[in-house]
C-alpha cells in the first residue's frame, strides 16, 4: 500500500502559494547549486527549514516579494505543517551528483 498525503485545506493561500513559488524557484536547475552554497556557507544543514528562512537564504536565491520567514509566520500551524513538508520533499528531489558535493549538509548528525 502506497502513502497518500491527507488533503488538507490551506487556510492563507496567498502567502502559502508566494513562499512555494520561492521554494520551487530555489530547487529549479539553474538554482539549485547556488541555494546549497547558500546553505553550506550558513553553516547549516539543509533540513533545517527553521534556520534556513532565519538566514534569508529562500529570498537572497529565489527572490520572493516578502522574506519567506515573513510569509511562512502568518501561515496557520497546519499551512507551516504542509511547507515544510513540501520543502523536505524538494530536497529530496535533488539529484545524486549535487547531493554528493553538498553531502555535508545533507548528512544526518
């Protein structure tokens, strides 16, 4: 039996819409290079959506209107829930080549 994400209503779908948009933005291929220097020169781990929208890094490479941590904190718990979880799939998604030269950041503790 396969996963199946439970549907769940975003309820700010403006800001929730504007700060995937900058995910998706940060992990398309011209990006996605650029997004992990970002995070390795922060010194963080590339999991750590908390720390990565304290930096900056979503709005210094993929330029939203608002700073992401803006967007993602006037998201309700359940909306922050789904965004996270959007975002762990997108790092998920990075390609093997570039996981490999960011394994640092990709390491579990």
């Amino acid at each position: 039996m396969a996963f199946e994400q439970a549907a769940i209503k975003v309820e700010k779908e403006k800001e929730f819409e504007e700060l995937k948009a900058a995910i998706n933005r940060a992990f398309t291929p011209e990006n996605v290079q650029k997004y992990l220097k970002q995070v390795a020169s922060a010194g963080i781990r590339v999991r750590d959506f908390d720390l990565v929208l304290a930096k900056g890094i979503l709005k210094k490479v993929a330029g939203a209107e608002q700073p992401a941590k803006n967007l993602y904190a006037a998201l309700a718990l359940t909306d922050q829930a789904q965004m996270k979880e959007f975002y762990l799939s997108k790092i998920e998604e990075v390609g093997p080549e570039l996981r490999a030269k960011f394994q640092k950041i990709y390491q579990y503790y």
